[in-house]
C-alpha cells in the first residue's frame, strides 16, 4: 500500500494487501485493525482508531481523531468529521456489541457521538456536535444534544 503525507511517500506493509487504492494521511499515529476491510478509494486521516469488525465502503473520509470500535459498518461514500465517536455497547461492560450503520452518502459532521445499534439513513447529515441517541432517517438533518430532527434535505 502507498501512504502519502506531506513530507513523503511511505510503505505500510501490514495492510498493503488489503487494498492497495487506500489512502492514508500521517499512518503512524493511527491505529487500523488488520481485521478491518476498507474498501478502494477511502481516505483514512491522521491518529484514527479502526477496531476489528468495522466495515468501510468504497470512497469514504474518515477525518483526524475518528474512532471506530467493532461493529461499525459504513457503506460508500461516507464522510466521518474530525473527533466522531461510535459507540458499540449500550450497557458497557458488555460482550454483546451492537451494530451501527451509517448508510450510502450519509455524512456524520465533527464531535459528533453516535450510541450503539443507531442507523444513519442514506444521505443524511448529523451537526457538528450532536449526540444520536435514535436512527436518523434517510435525507433528514439532525443535530444537538439529544440529536432531533431539524428538516428534510
């Protein structure tokens, strides 16, 4: 895999043969689980936590600080902001994990925290910020703490 940063390019040989269209910013400080699939055309940020059992789609951005625990699945064309956070355990500790989903072109802006077993609908947009306690519908904006409906796009 090729790892581009500003000062040079670099090769990653742990993940190099899961997908060699992948693009990560800064490696070194991230933290991506060999158990992880990540598919072509992401680009991955600087000082990201990628667990195993997380599902990346096609063309996604995770930004800088984003942490993904097990059970993440993000479908194609995704943007994580900086400093998201998902939750996997309602009730931690815990050994059963719920999913979340964030489904096709959904966008998930910065700081926002997702709780566990949440559904982001087909392009929706969650605010900078907000805190998703409930699905979020597909083609609606959300935000605030809880996350509420703020209109259709």
């Amino acid at each position: 895999m090729i790892v581009q940063n500003q000062m040079e390019t670099v090769k990653i040989s742990p993940i190099e043969n899961q997908n060699p269209r992948v693009k990560f910013w800064y490696p070194q400080y991230s933290n991506i689980s060999l158990d992880a699939q990540i598919g072509k055309g992401t680009t991955i940020h600087s000082h990201v936590w990628i667990a195993d059992n997380v599902i990346v789609g096609e063309n996604c951005r995770i930004e800088a600080f984003a942490f993904l625990p097990g059970g993440v699945i993000l479908e194609d064309n995704v943007f994580i902001g900086p400093h998201v956070c998902f939750t996997n355990d309602r009730k931690p500790p815990s050994d059963k994990w719920d999913t979340i989903t964030v489904q096709n072109g959904a966008k998930i802006g910065a700081n926002a925290s997702i709780l566990a077993g949440v559904t982001i609908g087909e392009d929706a947009l969650v605010g900078m910020g907000s805190v998703v306690l409930k699905d979020v519908p597909a083609g609606e904006v959300w935000a605030g703490n809880p996350a509420k409906f703020i209109k259709k796009l």
